[in-house]
C-alpha cells in the first residue's frame, strides 16, 4: 500500500501547478486587444487545463479523505476552497451570457467591427460585474485555500 504522504505530495505537486496555467491564462485576455475566437480559445484551455488540475486533485485526494479529517483546520480549508468553486460558479453567470451575445453579433469571427459590448445588451455591464466579481473572487480564495493546504501538508507530513 502506498503511503498517504505521497498521495499528499502529489495532489500538492498538482495543485501547485495549476497556478501558472491560471496566471498565463489571465495574461492571455488581458494582452489580447481585442479578444478574438482564437485568443478566447487558447484563454480557456490554459484556465480549463488549471481547473482541471485543481479539480481532479479535490476530487480523487481531498474530498474523499475528509470525512475522516473533520478538525478546524481541514474544515477552513474545505470551506474556503468550496466558496472559491461558487465564485467561479458565480462568474460563469456573467461570462457565459456575455460570450452568447459576442457570439450572435460575431464579434469573434470578425472582430474588427467597431461595436462596443455595450451596445449588445443593456445588462452587458452587469453580466461583466458578476463576471469580475466571480474570477477575483475564485482566485484570491484559491490563493487563500492553496496556503492553507500548503500549511495542512506541512503540519501533517513535514513536522
């Protein structure tokens, strides 16, 4: 049987390298003027590969493993990275209306149209609100859940 440090050290490992996939996804929108279907394509495969580093790690090693760990410490945990899932989730209520109206007016096909977002909908500012609201949300808690799973791992196996 395999020691639990090292299902630890790779869900750590794992989790850990999400990060710059997030931070080279992030760097892809914010450089690109204007977003294209390319641009926004390649954003979510770098952001897609991340979640889904982060995601399978929760899922085969964290989850599984805490109701046996029910403490203060793993439950903060547990909860920070559960309110950090339903920022994101919260986001995609902002990014996926807002992706649904670029796309009718084909703004990503042919995006040297001079149309403002703002011109597509009258909630667009909304929708980007819950959008940034959501992303920065997500990201600083996973920032927040990552430390205190770096702290756990540390507390755990290390000292």
């Amino acid at each position: 049987m395999v020691d639990p440090a090292v299902y630890a050290t790779l869900s750590l490992l794992v989790t850990t390298a999400s990060a710059p996939l997030y931070w080279r996804g992030v760097r892809v929108i914010v450089d690109a003027d204007p977003v294209t279907w390319s641009v926004l394509v390649r954003h979510l495969r770098l952001v897609g590969a991340g979640l889904l580093l982060t995601t399978g790690a929760v899922a085969l090693w964290m989850v599984p493993r805490l109701p046996d760990q029910f403490g203060g410490f793993a439950v903060l945990h547990a909860v920070v990275g559960l309110q950090a899932y339903a920022l994101l989730a919260f986001a995609l209520t902002g990014i996926v209306p807002i992706f649904r109206e670029k796309w009718r007016a084909d703004l990503y096909h042919a995006p040297g149209r001079d149309v403002s977002l703002d011109d597509l909908h009258e909630d667009v500012d909304t929708w980007r609100k819950r959008l940034r609201v959501g992303v920065l949300g997500y990201a600083g808690l996973w920032v927040v859940a990552w430390v205190l799973g770096v702290v756990r791992y540390l507390l755990r196996y290390w000292l």
